[in-house]
C-alpha cells in the first residue's frame, strides 16, 4: 500500500501578460497553490490550485500547518477517510476559500499518485466515458484596453477557426446596449451552430439589473449566463432562472456538497461548473456530480482544463470541458511540464499514468519557491 511520506508546497505569484478586467474586477497577477505529495515507493503526485491576486501565502500555511500533518504516514488509497479527517481538521479554519482549495490541492495530488502506482491515466483510474477525447469550449471574450466589440468577435471566430463548435464571453461590465452590441458582434462572427456562453463572473445585485441584460440577449441565443450573481446569492439564481429562457450556470466557487444540494434544490442552477480545484478535489467534485445526475443537471467544470479534462471524461452528466487556448489569463499553463492538446474542438487525454504532466521546476522557481512537511 503506497504510504505517505513526506508533502512539499509552493505559492507562487505569476504575473498578466495583459492587464485583463472581467465585469467587476481587474488581474494583473494570478496566485496559484502547489503541492507535490510523495510515497514511500517514491511515488509522486501533484495538485494545485487558484487562490486569487493576493495573499497566496495563505495557501502554503493551510498546507503546511494544518492539513499536510494529518496525511504523513497515511495509506493513500483511504481517500475518502484522508479528505474527511483533513475537513474535520479545518473545521474552524475554514470550510470555504483557501483552506479548501488547499485541501483540493492535496486531494487531486492523491488521485494522481494512486493512479501512477497503478500505472493508469486518472481518467480510465477514475472509470471512464470517454477513453480518447472529451468535448470543449474554448475560452476568452475578456475586457482589455482598446479592445472593440468587432475585435471581439473575431476572437470568437478564430476559436470557431481552430475547431472549436463552443465559445465563451465575458459580459456585465458595460451598459446593456454596450453589452448587446459585443455579444451581437460575437454572434454575428461565429453563426448560428455554434453555441455562446457568456460569464457575467458575479456582475449583477438583482433580478431586475440582470434582466435589463438579459432581455437583449436572449435574441441571440445564449447556450448559458454563467454567474450572474454572488454565488452565495442562491435565491436570486433560482428567481432568475424562472425569468428567463437562458439556462442559468453557477457554483465555480462553490465549496462542497452541501452548497450544491442548497442550488439544486432551490432550482437556481441548469448547469453546475464545480471546480474540483476548489470545491474539495475530486473526491468532492465525485459527490457534487452523481448527486447533480440526481436531477438531471449537467455539469461544465470551471477551467483548469488540465485537471478537468480527465473528470469530464469519467462524468456522465458532464458535456465540456473549459478549455484555454493560450496562458494569457490562465497563466497556469506556463508551470505545467506537458500541456493537453485540442484537435476538432475536442481536447486530447493524456494516456500517461495520473494526470499526465507534472510541474516546470524551472518556471515555478521563478515565481515561488517549495518548503517541505515530512
């Protein structure tokens, strides 16, 4: 049985390209969590995380402090008894925001090296659907200086170019005509087969500024309105979902099954992007998915292709995987070893025992530096 041996961690600070601005808020860096968890056959896996623009040392002290002690010595494959004595342990730390994504963190790098110590890509470890390739939509639409709603829509275009049959926007930050002008620039470049996915990334207070919104769009035929509201503000997804024709998608910063069974059984979400980067790893992303079949509600996990591709593949009731095409906002890529390859709008699984990648020492030294719990 593969015991744990020792845990390392790194917060590392990478900074935009391009200062990039969503409905509500401007990037100019992203922080990510690592870990690395090795076994006493000297079996490694990986995990990692998104912890915000600030203060991604957070990440390394819920590592390093709280949760890495409860996993030294323990047998790997009880993950489901591992990730309830890491939650408990985080009781009163926290239940949501880094403490948890922390806990994603490890978790994933469980799965990863329990599907390497028995020489399996995590997606067919896992029990796959699909064995080859999943389903994807490709990415982008974001607010950067200078940038026309004509530019927009040949951004989606060359996404429909590369063989993408799916695209998102980002939408909320303008005036509702400004909106209606890109998201009908969007429209008009890719046609009508192809499906438009729009992110709001939580622009709006109420029903009634969102339908000023959606009002216009609705003409255009959105495949989904992604975070219209805080997440936490269950009743107003569930109002909106009756105002309108557009299916309503939610939970990328979710935390946990209990949140999830809350939305679904309010009716304020037809489509869940549950982050296992976030929501408690695979083992919590697992849960969330079979209890979201439950009622019929598909899921699209919220990006981190890298780590979604494999579970949208071993999910029944996922239909895409969000996939970036380039690393100017999921900078993420550029620490990453092996990156995952698109062909027909569909992105390609690794076959490589776990997840398939493992990390870019070289560029994460250049932004963070690991410390080790044994």
């Amino acid at each position: 049985m593969p015991i744990i041996k020792s845990i390392e961690v790194c917060a590392v600070s990478v900074p935009l390209d391009k200062v990039t601005s969503f409905s509500s808020r401007t990037v100019t860096n992203r922080h990510y969590g690592l870990v690395k968890v090795r076994s006493a056959e000297g079996i490694e896996g990986i995990g990692f995380c998104y912890v915000g623009s600030a203060a991604g040392e957070l990440f390394r002290v819920a590592v390093e402090q709280l949760l890495g002690p409860v996993l030294i010595g323990k047998d790997s494959l009880a993950v489901e008894g591992l990730w309830k004595d890491m939650y408990q342990e985080a009781l009163l730390q926290g239940r949501m925001g880094t403490v948890m994504r922390a806990l994603s963190a490890l978790d994933i790098a469980l799965w990863d090296m329990n599907a390497k110590s028995v020489g399996l890509p995590l997606h067919k470890f896992l029990g796959a659907v699909e064995t080859d390739t999943v389903a994807a939509y490709a990415s982008g639409g974001y607010y950067v200086e200078g940038k026309t709603a004509g530019m927009l829509g040949e951004e989606m275009a060359s996404f429909v170019e590369l063989g993408f049959n799916a695209v998102k926007m980002k939408t909320g930050r303008l005036s509702p005509r400004g909106e209606e002008e890109r998201v009908k620039a969007a429209r008009e470049a890719i046609g009508d087969d192809v499906e438009l996915m729009l992110d709001c990334n939580n622009g709006w207070i109420d029903t009634v500024q969102a339908m000023q919104y959606l009002s216009r769009f609705e003409q255009y035929n959105p495949y989904f309105i992604e975070e219209p509201f805080s997440t936490d503000d269950i009743e107003s997804h569930a109002r909106l979902a009756k105002l309108t024709r557009i299916p309503v998608a939610t939970a990328e910063i979710g935390y946990g099954r209990w949140y999830h069974k809350q939305l679904l059984d309010m009716g304020g979400a037809a489509i869940l992007q549950t982050d296992a980067a976030v929501c408690g790893g695979i083992t919590e992303f697992k849960r969330i998915a079979a209890l979201a079949a439950g009622y019929g509600i598909q899921v699209c996990p919220h990006w981190f292709h890298d780590i979604h591709a494999p579970l949208v593949a071993a999910t029944p009731n996922a239909r895409y995987v969000e996939f970036f095409w380039d690393e100017q906002v999921l900078n993420f890529r550029r620490l990453v070893d092996r990156q995952l390859a698109h062909e027909k709008g569909r992105v390609v699984l690794h076959q490589t025992p776990g997840l398939g990648f493992g990390f870019d020492e070289k560029e994460v030294a250049r932004f963070g530096r690991w410390s080790t719990v044994s």
